[in-house]
C-alpha cells in the first residue's frame, strides 16, 4: 500500500494534515488536497488561496482578502 500525506480543509482553512492510504487521482475527496512537501507547520490552520496556490495566516471573509 502506498500512503501519502493529505491536507483536509474546512472551506479554505486547512484543519487537518493526515497521513493515509493513497487514493487515486480522480477518487480523492473534495475536502482533501494532496499535501507533496509540504509540513504541518507551514499549512495547518492556515487559509488556501486557490488563485496563487499559497497559504496565508489571515483571511477576510468580508473582502475575500488573504494576508499574513
């Protein structure tokens, strides 16, 4: 089996970093994203930014604004 490290995200907040069973490219959940080299320390409780592909401490749900 192999295993890989995945990101579980509650909207755009990161609130879960898992290592599991591999899922196949086109099986993997919405809530999930593949986590690659990526750590716990500069993902977990932070806000994804799908335009940018970046992690931010802040975000303003007001203005949909990302910042650290």
């Amino acid at each position: 089996m192999e295993y890989k490290n995945y990101l579980q995200f509650d909207g755009n907040k990161v609130i879960a970093f898992s290592t599991l069973v591999a899922f196949a490219e086109n099986e993997i959940p919405a809530n999930l994203m593949e986590a690659g080299t990526l750590t716990q320390d500069e993902t977990l409780g932070k806000y994804y930014n799908p335009v940018d592909g970046k992690f931010y401490t802040n975000y303003d749900f007001k203005t949909g604004t990302y910042s650290n």
